[in-house]
C-alpha cells in the first residue's frame, strides 16, 4: 500500500513511472492515478509554445497566475457554471487574531523564494489523484491531487534572471488537500540539505545526486471547494519529465544496446543514486520513498555514445522525508519521524526509540534503493524474474514471483517482462541478504542451464553482476545485507566507494 501511493506523488507526468503497476495510465492497484503520454505531452506544448490566445496575443502574454481565473482552465464547471476563484487570497487575518490559511502553511514553508505572481501558466499537463476508495497510506489522504501545470517566469520575475535562464519552460506542481504535505516536506529537505539555489536551466556547478526543485510557493486551491482550501507549489523543470530510471531502462531496451555500454550506464545511475541517498543520510534525513521512478538522469542521455559516457543520476521526490533521531511527530516538524517510516518498513512501536527507528528508517532507505536499481536493470534487459522458483526470494514472492510468460506492452518496440510479485516483495527488510544471494545463484543457474532460452537477458544479468569478479553481487549485497547490529551510515558509505560504481 505505501508504494503504490509513494508511486503515485511521483512528480512526473507520464503512466510509465509506475512500471508495472501502469497500464494506460491507470493504476493498477486502485490508486486512480490517471496521467498523459509523453508523446501527448511534448505535442500539446509544441502546440502551446508556438499557439496563440485570441486575436494578437501570445501564449506568454497570459495573466499571471496570481490573476488566472477557473475559466482559463478550460472551465471548470460546479453545478452547471463556471466557479470564478481567485488563486490567491488576501491574507486577512479573523478579527485581527491568529493567521490566514495562506500565513499558516507559509509558516510551515519557510523561506519559498517564489510567489505566485512569478509565473504565467502555459497549460495543465497531468495530474496524478489519490483515489476516495483506493488504498492508501497515513500519509496522504483519499481526495488529494498533485496537479502539473508548463510554465515560465513572468515577465516582471525574468528580468531579474540572465540569457537563457528567463526563458525556460519550467512545470508547477500544485498540491492539493493532504498531499500539500509532500509539497511542504520536499521543499524543506531541500532547504534542510543547501540545495535551494537550483535554477530555471541547468548549470555546471549545480549538485548532480538530485533532481532540481527550484522553490515554493502557497496559493489557495485551483477550482477549491471551500474559502480555506489552500495547495502548496513546487516548481521544477520540464526537461526533467520522463527522466526516472525506468524510462531510462525502457530506452536502453528500444536501442538494443550491447552489454558492456548498459553496465557502464546502470554504474552511474548507481553511483549518483547511492551518492544522493549518502548525503541524504549525511544530513539527518531520510528518504522514506525510494523506487525507479525517484531514481532520475540528471545529466547526460542515449542520443550518441558522448552523451551516454556523461550519465549521471540522482534521488527525486522527497514527500515522504522524515527527520532521524526525531523523538515524536512534534520535534521531526515539518519531516515525518523516523518512527513513522520504520512503522511503514512492518517495524512498529519505535515511538520512544528514536535511535532504533532511524536505524529502521536508513536501512529501509538502501533495501529500497537496491530494488529499485535491480529493476531498472532488470527492465532495461527486459528481464522476468519468473526465474525464481525456490529458495528465499522466491518464497517471500509467493513461489516464483510470476510473470514467467506475459509481456506487457510498452512505447516504441520496447516489451516488458515483470512479475506479479515486485522486487520489493522478493527481497525484503528482514532477510534481504539471504533473499539476494537466493536470487543470484538461480539466475546463474538459469543462465548455464537450458532455462536461458526462456529468460532473454539473463545471461547479461549475470554477466553484468559478474563483472570485475562479482563486484555487481557485492554492491547490492551492501545495500540489502544490513544485518542486526549493523551500522547503516557505515555500510552505506562502503557502497558509494565501492569499485563496481568507481566511474
């Protein structure tokens, strides 16, 4: 349940980022998330970009979104009418005591460095819903949206930013109802960790091990129910959609790349995830929300062999942030506790053991991002991991895993080969060790015995893993293998330097 809806606050706006749980946009397990094609995406904002709006008037000429009304979101009928709402409230306080509900969630903001008044919206591009009846977790609450809009600077806010950096098409994310928490804690994990001085475009000397979140802001609720409805804005970059790992993974399986370029690819996807993931830790915080669609390219692409040598990645989406060594809810303000997470790791009653459910919490952390690099590895491969029909990881997956001989179609020529039971379920917190080295010898003997021709691509997975003497089995087995007592700060750090991500 927890990652079906950590999957669904993920910021972009495409079904694939759900991997095998999305088909044609819609969650599979119930989530009502809803989102466009790629493809749909880039060519309605061609269309946009090079549009007009009425008689001589361009795109960019727009009001603000400070002035925006419903209507200029295609009309959001109530009752047969179209509501006129102002996005933004006056912050009037009642009776002259206490704050408005725009004071009240910017106290919980902090220092936003955006205000509405900065952007001009080009169109709405998606949004992804928390279903009323669906499966949810205690973090985000039925009913609740993260909407995504394309959109520039304003004329009055550009002239303050040089060259190309006033022109860039940048996405809002408006956070609705009770998911404006995961808009308030990610913006604060980047205050926490320095990384709020990104940019509209790309610079050299910005950090790599994370997507850019460039600021915040609070505004009442597009098309709101009630006066006092208020979602909270994060603002990133267009270019950063279809970015995640899987899409990654999706990619290098179209171009039929060779096996020595998709290990050195998956080596630096590694490396700046684990690296993101290290310093994440390094800074009190942990992530609480890790899969392959948080792990993101933030440098470098497929389109030629120049650009593939300069891959790097980085961790995204960090909604689900809690605060380690938080003695309660109170104290980890605005994060979620540590405790909270390792109740959402099956670790519960860590409320007055702050120190354990950090450990719980950085520990879930690496399980998580081990998975979630197998997975992309795996679908890059197009790889099942039907494979596995004894021993612990296939137990804890429900004998086998399934998936064994369905495909599921993808975009372009890609095919994708997933099993019933995630990776997550086949390696789990307690026993992951044993569950990885489980997998690990039946993929060898799948790959030397007569089961190869029933598993394309699993003969590149061991010999990917195998690589520099089984440095690939070894990475994972630091990621997953965090035995009782063990110190996960430690462990981690051993697996951001060890040789098989030394790229």
């Amino acid at each position: 349940v927890n990652k079906c809806t950590t999957r669904a606050s993920t910021s972009m706006g495409r079904a694939r980022v759900l991997g095998p749980r999305i088909d044609r946009g819609i969650c599979q397990q119930g989530c009502g998330v809803r989102r466009q094609s790629s493809l749909m995406q880039l060519a309605m904002l061609s269309t946009i970009l090079s549009s007009s709006v009425g008689p001589g008037r361009s795109v960019l000429e727009r009001e603000t979104l400070a002035d925006i009304r419903a209507t200029r979101f295609g009309g959001i009928a109530m009752g047969g009418k179209v509501r006129r709402q102002l996005l933004v409230p006056k912050a009037e306080t009642q009776g002259g005591e206490g704050l408005s509900p725009v004071e009240k969630i910017q106290q919980r903001l902090g220092y936003s460095r955006f205000d509405s008044s900065d952007f001009i919206i080009l169109e709405k591009i998606g949004e992804i819903t928390f279903g009323e009846a669906a499966p949810t977790s205690v973090f985000v609450g039925g009913g609740s949206s993260i909407r995504l809009y394309a959109a520039r600077l304003s004329p009055d806010r550009a002239v303050y930013e040089s060259g190309e950096q006033a022109s860039q098409t940048l996405v809002l994310r408006e956070h609705t109802k009770a998911a404006s928490d995961l808009g308030v804690r990610e913006w604060a994990a980047y205050r926490h960790m320095g990384l709020d001085e990104y940019q509209p475009a790309a610079t050299n000397s910005e950090p790599e091990s994370f997507m850019a979140v460039l600021g915040a802001f609070v505004t009442q609720t597009v098309d709101a129910e009630s006066d006092d409805e208020m979602s909270v804005w994060t603002v990133t970059r267009l270019k950063d959609l279809d970015r995640d790992g899987l899409s990654l993974a999706y990619e290098m399986y179209d171009l039929q790349l060779g096996t020595e370029k998709i290990l050195n690819i998956f080596r630096r996807v590694a490396k700046g995830a684990v690296k993101g993931l290290l310093t994440t830790h390094q800074e009190g915080l942990a992530h609480g929300g890790i899969d392959s669609s948080t792990i993101m390219v933030t440098k470098g692409d497929l389109s030629n062999n120049q650009e593939m040598e300069m891959i790097g990645a980085g961790l995204s989406n960090f909604g689900y942030a809690a605060k380690l060594g938080s003695k309660d809810d109170k104290t980890a303000m605005p994060f979620l506790s540590a405790a909270k997470l390792a109740a959402s790791a099956g670790k519960r009653g860590l409320d007055n053991d702050p120190v354990l459910a950090g450990s719980v919490a950085r520990k879930e952390d690496m399980r998580r991002l081990a998975v979630a690099l197998v997975e992309i590895l795996f679908a890059s491969l197009n790889l099942s991991s039907g494979f596995l029909t004894t021993g612990p990881a296939a137990a804890a997956g429900g004998g086998g895993g399934g998936g064994g001989g369905e495909r599921r179609p993808l975009s372009g020529s890609a095919k994708q080969q997933l099993p019933a039971k995630n990776l997550g379920e086949l390696i789990p917190l307690d026993g992951g060790l044993e569950a990885w080295r489980s997998l690990k010898e039946q993929a060898r003997a799948t790959a030397s015995g007569v089961g190869a021709n029933d598993y394309p691509g699993i003969e590149q997975l061991c010999e990917i893993f195998g690589a520099d003497s089984n440095a690939g089995w070894e990475f994972i087995e630091l990621l997953v293998g965090m035995q009782e007592g063990a110190n996960p700060l430690l462990q981690l750090t051993r697996a951001s330097t060890h040789r098989f991500i030394a790229v």
